[in-house]
C-alpha cells in the first residue's frame, strides 16, 4: 500500500509528521521510519516536527555529523540518525547499530544502509513537485500498514 499525499508549504509537511506521531504505538521498540529525498526536501523538518509532537522541547541539532541524536519521550527512544556520510553500510556496526534496535529509528538518507530499506515498517519519499513538495508514504511491514491505513483517512484534512 503507498499513500501519496501533495504538501503546500512547511505547515503541511509538519502537520503529516504530527498525523504519524498521533499514530505511533506507545511501545516503538524496533520501529523504523525511513526518509528518503533529496537535500532541502523536508526530511529534517519531518523529523523535528515528529519529535516535537512527540513531547521534544528545545532545540533539535542536525546529526549529519554526530550520525545519531538521541532522545528520550514519554518513555520512548528515539534515535534520530542521519546516514548522509556514511560511505559504507559495513560502518554502521561501529556506529553501534544493533545498540539502537530498542527505539524508534528515524533515519534520514537510509539508503546509505544498503539494506535497511527491506526491513523498514514506513518508508516516506519526500519529492519536489510543480506547486510544492509531495510525500509517498509505503508500508515495509504488517505494522507499517496498519499504521499507514490509518493514516489514509486523517490524511484527507490536510
């Protein structure tokens, strides 16, 4: 199943994180959000929308040179990784990869990660169009699906 989904403007992107954060089970242990685009985008702005709705309050610092942010809410982890310089998937276990499957995985350029891309439960396309951005939202696991079913009909109000 793929939900494709037109995005006027900033608020739009911020509004799809916030639907997919509302969504969320509050157990994401081994959960795995893939954002995919080119730069500029709107996967960082994605991924900091979805921390905030999330409970995050403060800064959210880009890990394109840290590779990971972690952070804790409401009794979650969430790893904010971002693959953008890894070179090779085989860095990913001196990074401490397997440490992270105890959280939620939002990962930016995971196709850095060889792959990740087949064990991922939402895998979001974020793509320029004529009039804004478009987002194509697929489902990589049974739980992905459920989540992205759900998704389709709040999706309509935005």
């Amino acid at each position: 199943m793929t939900l494709d989904l037109r995005l006027e403007g900033e608020a739009a992107t911020q509004a799809l994180a916030a639907a997919i954060a509302d969504l969320l089970p509050a157990d994401t242990a081994g959960w795995s959000v893939l954002l995919q685009g080119e730069l500029g985008a709107g996967k960082s702005t994605l991924a900091r929308a979805l921390l905030r709705r999330l409970g995050h309050q403060g800064p959210i610092p880009s890990p394109t040179y840290t590779l990971v942010e972690p952070y804790q809410l409401a009794g979650r982890i969430i790893y904010h990784v971002d693959l953008y310089r890894i070179s090779d998937p085989d860095e990913l276990q001196y990074l401490g990869w397997s440490d992270w499957q105890d959280g939620l995985l939002l990962v930016e350029w995971p196709e850095r990660a060889g792959t990740l891309l087949e064990r991922c439960d939402l895998r979001i396309l974020l793509e320029y169009a004529r009039d804004g951005r478009r987002a194509r939202i697929s489902a990589g696991s049974a739980r992905g699906a459920t989540l992205l079913g759900d998704l389709n009909p709040v999706s309509d109000r935005h």
